[in-house]
C-alpha cells in the first residue's frame, strides 16, 4: 500500500503498544537502521547520509541507538526474545569492528534470541574486509547481503559506485569459506548505460558465483524525492520497452540457471529457506522485502526506522539531528503513526496473497473476514475484468490467478486493491517499469 500516514501526536502510544508486547505469543523482530555511506551512489533510493570513515557520527549514532534501546527495554518488561535481526542501510558495514561488536553486545544484554535466530546484514563491497565477514560469522550473522547493482564498469560510473567484479568475487569466495547459512546479491535493472548486451555479462557473472539469493530490483527514477537522482543522465536510462527487456532476459537466464522464482523481484536456489518459506505457505512481505516469516511485531530502530505492533506501524524521524536530539532529552523518536482499519488489513491481506503467492483463494478470504471476497471488492470488478481481458489474471468463482503474463505485471494487478493510491492519483510515485 502506498504510504499514508499521521503524525504521532500522542506521546504514549509507541509505549502503550511495546507494552502489549509482554504478554503476546507473536514472534519479534529488529530492524536497525545504519545511515551511513562513505559515497553517495546517484540511483539511491534509500535513506542514507555521507560521512567519511573517520567522523565521530557513527560513534555518536550508536549512542543514540542504545539509548533508543534503553527507552524501549522498560515497556518489554524483561528481555523480551526475538527471531530475526536485520541490519540494513545506508552500509550497515561502514560501522567499525569495535562498533559492531558493541551493537550486538547491547542488543544481547536488552533481549534474548530465539533458538532458530535469523541474523542479517547489508554491506557495501567497496567497505566489506576478510576481518570484518569474520567478525560478522563470528558474532551470529548467518545471512548477508552485497549490493552489486551491475558489475559493467560504464555503468558503475554513470551511478558513482566503482566496485570491480573481482572484489566481489574474493569477497563472496571468503563468505563461502565462514560457511554462511545465504549469500544474496542485490541487482538493479533500468540504470544509465544498461544495454542487454552489458547486463547479460553481469548476470553472467552472477550465476558463475551463484549466490543463494538475488533480489533484481527496477531503478526508480524518483529525483523529485531523491534530489541526488538529478545527477543521473536521464538520456542515458534504458527505455521502458528496453528496461522490460531487461528484466526478462535477467528473469529467463535465472530460471535456467536452476533459480526458483519468489514473489515479483527475487530469486533462490531450491535448497534456499526462502523457497520453503514459499512452499510452505509462510512467505511474506514487509518493508524490507521477502522474509520467512509473518512477523506481527517488529520493532524499527534508528532514524527512518519503521516498526510494526499489532495493526500499527510506526516510523522514526527521518533528520538525523531530530532523531539524536530527541532521544538526548530521554523521548523516543518516533515521528508518524499508521492505524490499520478493517479495510486496510483486508486490502493488505489481498496484496499480500499477491504478491507472495500469485494467487488469490476466494474461500480463504471467506474464512479470514467472513465476507464474500466478489461483494467485498464490487468496486474493484471493472480492474479484475480488465486485467483478464488483457491475460494478466484469470478470475473464477472460486480463486484469482495470476497468469506469467500478470507476474511481470503484478505491481499493476495490485494497484487496483490500493485504496490509497486511488486516492491520490496527483501524487508522484516510481513507474511500474
């Protein structure tokens, strides 16, 4: 669903909702937010600031996080255990060893972790050292992220991101070596200078190395957002018939790499958890994408962070200033504030079926919300009927396909169950290709 929040105007709603916390069944998760790069890499998306390693801010941050966790610890009641850590970014790994191993220690003081514990992080090659992946195995890390984007050396220069293809692959050998339980790798298609012929090396590339996962995500050109975007050469960016294109030849040469398709943008091998998760009808999707799991409760840590409780979200202020002051003055930095309705939790039910399962069963959601799924969304026939008529779905009295068609297309078949987006069709969003 489109973002559509309130600002947070109660001060003890974040507190009152933690609270619930002690007394519910439902597994928890962490999100910790590290800002920091060293670059900035034009087609960014993120929330990032640019530091040089040697400022002080990622040791002032830190500070900040701990005591982030000291306001929460006390609504917990005790240390409450949790299931999946994950540290994204900016470059989680611009923190230095000692840092890192700091993090972790607060986090083992304020909570337990579970038997089968999830432990995450993103890094940035160019930042990434034999020392620190050791580090990461040795402190619990059985997951890791890079982000490699594309490995053609014109394209790294259009987007300020120069990281040669045998970095990564001495990076990704070492991985092998700590015996990582994933290796993922992050691509992004529709960036300047992307032809076929240049991306076909890349995914090339990539298979030769054959990491468990690759998320292939599509460029959003968003600069009236993401005001670095307008350094990128927009005459240089792929047509969208072309950035189509690309992205099929990458999906195509996946599948016959033996990769197995989950969701709209992601790909593992069989033995992969995420591809149990999809057979075992346990795939999700949250703000930091495909996960194993259907968190109920995961709580955002850092600045931007967003959390989950129950059926509201809640988000940290964005300014890094904002979020340290305020939590220098012992108040938690939450900013905005998104209570779901009945409507929301059924339209976030249908998206989900979507865009985790390519399908829809029509009983199932009889039996979630006790309405007929056809009476529910009547207004919604007029998009049902013309997407079959365009062979994106099939549509019966029992179920909603999505044909492989659809699949490509699947961020469309679902914009017609966004009530928010139909809302507000004057605002400006990423293009679907």
């Amino acid at each position: 669903m489109v973002p559509a929040w309130d600002l947070l105007t109660d001060t003890e709603r974040y507190p009152t909702e933690i609270s619930k916390l002690r007394t519910s069944d439902h597994s928890l998760a962490l999100y910790i937010h590290i800002p920091f790069c060293h670059s900035l890499c034009y087609y960014c998306g993120c929330h990032t600031v640019i530091r040089t390693l040697a400022s002080p801010a990622s040791e002032v941050y830190l500070s900040s996080i701990f005591k982030e966790i000291d306001c929460i610890h006390p609504y917990l009641g005790g240390k409450k255990s949790i299931t999946q850590l994950h540290l994204g970014g900016g470059s989680p790994n611009f923190l230095t060893e000692t840092q890192i191993k700091k993090l972790i220690e607060k986090l083992n003081s304020a909570f337990s972790l579970a038997p089968s514990f999830e432990m995450a992080i993103e890094c940035d090659p160019r930042l990434a050292t034999s020392s620190k992946l050791a580090l990461f195995k040795q402190l619990g890390f059985n997951r890791i992220s890079f982000g490699i984007q594309d490995f053609d050396p014109n394209v790294q220069k259009a987007i300020h991101r120069i990281q040669p293809f045998t970095l990564v692959e001495t990076l990704y050998q070492e991985c092998r070596t700590l015996a990582f339980d994933s290796i993922n790798f992050d691509l992004v298609y529709g960036l300047p200078h992307q032809s076929q012929t240049s991306f076909a090396k890349t995914i090339e590339r990539v298979i030769q190395l054959k990491p468990d996962r690759i998320a292939l995500f599509s460029y959003a050109h968003v600069p009236w957002m993401k005001k670095h975007q307008k350094l990128i050469d927009t005459h240089a960016l792929p047509s969208p018939y072309e950035k189509l294109n690309l992205f099929l030849f990458a999906r195509q040469a996946f599948f016959d790499a033996g990769y197995e398709p989950i969701g709209m943008d992601h790909f593992a091998l069989p033995n992969d958890a995420l591809v149990k998760a999809y057979k075992g009808g346990y795939l999700h999707r949250n703000c930091m994408g495909y996960t194993t799991g259907t968190f109920k409760n995961y709580l955002g840590l850092g600045v931007s962070s967003i959390g989950s409780l129950g059926n509201t979200y809640f988000q940290n202020h964005h300014h890094l200033k904002t979020y340290t002051q305020k939590l220098s003055e012992g108040i938690l930095p939450v900013e905005r504030v998104k209570s779901l309705t009945q409507d929301d939790i059924i339209r976030q039910w249908v998206i989900q079926q979507l865009m985790c399962y390519f399908s829809i069963d029509k009983k199932e959601f009889y039996k979630n919300f006790k309405v007929n799924f056809d009476d529910y969304f009547r207004e919604a026939h007029p998009h049902i009927e013309a997407s079959s008529q365009q062979n994106l779905i099939t549509s019966d009295g029992s179920q909603i396909k999505v044909s492989e068609l659809g699949k490509i297309f699947i961020r469309n078949i679902c914009a017609g169950f966004d009530i928010y987006l139909q809302k507000n069709q004057s605002g400006k969003y990423s293009k679907a290709i």
